[in-house]
C-alpha cells in the first residue's frame, strides 16, 4: 500500500529527529524473516514508542499486534500512525506503565505466539517475569547488548548507566542459562536475545 510506505518513511524521519529509538533495519529484518519462518501471527510488544515496529510487523507478517506504551505523546503518536497506515484492526494500543498494567485483566487467557520486549533497558527481567507466560512459545528481548556497551569493562563513569548495565549483563546471563528455556544471542543491530520455551504443551 502506497501510502503505508509513506506513513513508515515519515516514521524513520520523525525518529531520527526526536530521537525516538525504533528499531534498527537489520533486526526488523532478521526478526520479520524469524517470525515468518516460525508461523508468528500474533505478537505482543512491550514498549510502542511511536508504533514503528508494531505497524512493521502487522504490514509484513499480518500479524495481529498487541503493544503498549507509558509515555503519552509517543502513545498519541502512535495512534495517529495506526491510523494512517489503516492498521487499526490488527494493532491494539494500550497507554500504561506494562509493569502496572493489569494485563491478566485486560486479556483474559490471552496467549500470543511471540512476545517481544522492547522497554526500559533495565527492566528485561520484570517484563520477562511478568509477561513471558503469555507468550507460547518465542520471546525476544532488544538492545541486549547495549551499544556494546554490556560486553565492556567497568570504565563506564555515569553511575546511572553502570547500573541499568549491571541489570542488562545480569538479565542476559538469566535468560541464557534458564532451564524452562533455550536461549542465544543474536550479535545484530543492538543485539537481540531469541528466547523459545521448551516445554510445547504451555497454555
Ligand atoms: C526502544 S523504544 C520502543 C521502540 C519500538 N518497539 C519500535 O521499535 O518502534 C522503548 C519504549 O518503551 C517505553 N517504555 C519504557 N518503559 C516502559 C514501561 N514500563 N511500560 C511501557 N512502556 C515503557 C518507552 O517510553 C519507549 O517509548
């Protein structure tokens, strides 16, 4: 669709002068491809931002998307491209903090093929905890690797930032060595962890 292609170019330029960080091409490539491979047509996102992976994965894959977003003028946004891409019937956006939302609530027996985290770098390991049940049977975690950040030695001098890369290098070794799951590293754009659930009778 012609326009689409227009709405998500506008997307890529609005991005990169806000500096709103969306997804880099090479993940979204290599995850589209994934997510195909795998059967995924039904994808939650923690983490909207403007709705520019959502929208990618619903037009690519016609995947229904579930995502939602804490910060209210990205969610306004996001909308509004929703919206403009004609994608209102298969992307469903909630404003909230995904850490407070209550999700059991909102989507009762919910369970989505793949859920993909993509929020506050430090919180890999709630959102992982607390939304990972609904997901059957794939889950990636974004940016994992931190701008290379994470596999470098402790010369970082902003305590801030030493500390969100702790609870980065600390969620990545448990995801890693999770026996419920079988997870690796992916070293593309940011770095990607794909995690996939043993256990194939989870409901
Ligand atoms: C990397 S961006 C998401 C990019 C988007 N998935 C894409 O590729 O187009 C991360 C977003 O997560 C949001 N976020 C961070 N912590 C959150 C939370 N606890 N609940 C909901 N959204 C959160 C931020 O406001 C930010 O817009």
């Amino acid at each position: 669709m012609e326009n689409r292609k227009q709405v998500i170019t506008a997307m890529e330029t609005y991005a990169k002068e806000h500096q709103v960080p969306i997804i880099d091409t090479e993940s979204l490539r290599f995850l589209v491809d994934f997510f195909a491979k795998n059967q995924v047509t039904s994808i939650l996102e923690i983490g909207s931002a403007i709705g520019y992976s959502a929208i990618q994965f619903a037009d690519q894959l016609g995947a229904k998307v579930v995502t939602v977003e804490r910060d209210e003028q990205r969610f306004e946004l996001a909308q509004q491209n929703v919206l403009q891409a004609g994608l209102e019937d298969q992307i469903e956006l909630h404003l909230h903090d995904a850490l407070e939302w209550d999700f059991a609530a909102a989507y009762p027996q919910a369970q989505f093929d793949a859920l993909f985290i993509d929020a506050a770098k430090g919180k890999n390991l709630q959102m992982f905890e607390k939304f990972a049940p609904y997901a059957k049977k794939i889950i990636i975690t974004d940016n994992v690797l931190y701008h290379g950040l994470v596999e470098t030695t402790d010369h970082i001098r902003n305590r801030r930032t030493r500390q969100m890369i702790q609870k980065i290098r600390t969620y990545n070794e448990w995801v890693l060595n999770n026996p419920e799951f079988d997870s690796y590293l992916e070293r593309i754009g940011d770095g990607l962890i794909i995690t996939l659930r043993k256990d194939e009778n989870h409901v």
